[in-house]
C-alpha cells in the first residue's frame, strides 16, 4: 500500500495521528496541492473527489476520504485501541461526537481558513465574508467542546477515539485563525492528557 497525501494539511495529520496509534506504517507519496498537483487528469483519475489523503491498495485500486482510509486500515489491523468505539453504544457515541466536531468545528475551520485566506484563490472564488461567517461559527462551538470535556476525560466517554484524534487536529489548526483555547480550562486539560500519548510524540 501507498498513501499519497500532504503531511502539513490537517487531513493528513488526522490519519497520521490514527495510523501512529495503530502502529501501522505505511510508504508515503507527498502530494503538493498548493501547485495543484492533485488536480491532474492522471490524479483525478485514481481519486474520486480529487483529493488527498489517497491510500493504493495493492490490488491496484484506490481510497480516498481520511475517515474512510481510517475505518479500512482499523479493520485490517484490529487491535485493543478500539478508536472507533468497542460496543454498540460506544461507536454510536464516538460516531456522534466525531461527526459534531467534523462538522461545526473542522468544515467551518477550513472554510474560514480558504475564504480568509485565499491560499486556493487559483482554482476557487474566495468570499471573505463567508471566512468571517465561518471563523465565528468555530468560535460559537469551542464552548461546548469546553463543556463536553468538563464532563468526560475524552469526547465519546472514558475511551480516547478519533473523535478526539479529529478534535485535537481542529485544536491545533485554530491558530491559522487567530483564536485560542489557553483559557478554557477543560480543553487544556484534555490536551495534556492527548499530547502524552506516546503516539503523539512524532505527529
């Protein structure tokens, strides 16, 4: 297997993340998509959506989505982690918070980021007001990141999962945006505990 992708961008780094905790190893192929090197006709013909991250398999055929790479590569290699949740209710409750931080945190960080930015200005028309829309948006949802980890050691319970892999990658891209979290006395807490994962140590 080989993964194409760019180890900087946030998506890269959440796969990475995963694959650290795994123990799994795997040759890497950078992609630079600032240089729009993913927007070939020979890229898009290996990648449904045109992007990376984007695992070959050694069948020849290809995968593409980070979450969904995740999911593979967890069924391949099972283990005790269990990331994405050990029980029913477990993986509900990890399904449920992955994809609340996924969507009001990690969707928007990108939109804001992209529009405020015009780092793709090449190839997509930049609205920096919907980056200004978008940036507040993030900001309207650490509080109940806040909340939610006054409660729980880790977003889905008692077990770390990808939904805090996700949270910790949003956490670490919110400087781009020029917002901090140093007074939410919870989420630092929670990235202590996160950021002494041995995993961590080369992410």
């Amino acid at each position: 297997m080989r993964l194409y992708e760019l180890a900087t961008t946030p998506s890269a780094r959440r796969l990475n993340i995963f694959l650290a905790e795994k123990g799994v190893d795997i040759e890497r192929i950078q992609v630079d998509v600032r240089a729009g090197a993913n927007l070939t006709e020979e890229f898009k013909a290996i990648s449904a959506n045109g992007r990376i991250p984007l695992l070959e398999l050694d069948d020849g055929s290809y995968l593409c989505e980070s979450v969904a790479i995740c999911r593979y590569l967890d069924e391949l290699h099972p283990d005790d982690l269990a990331l994405f949740g050990d029980s029913s209710l477990s993986r509900a409750r990890v399904e449920m918070w992955h994809r609340i931080v996924e969507l009001e945190g990690l969707v928007p960080a990108f939109q804001a980021f992209r529009n405020l930015s015009g780092v793709y200005r090449d190839r997509e028309t930049c609205v920096p007001a919907w980056g200004e829309e978008s940036r507040v948006r993030v900001q309207a949802f650490l509080p109940r990141l806040e909340r939610r980890l006054a409660e729980a050691d880790y977003l889905a319970g008692e077990r770390y999962s990808i939904a805090d892999i996700a949270a910790y990658v949003l956490v670490g891209f919110l400087p781009r945006l020029g917002i901090e979290v140093t007074s939410m006395a919870h989420v630092q807490r929670w990235l202590t505990r996160i950021n002494g994962r041995p995993a961590l140590a080369g992410c």
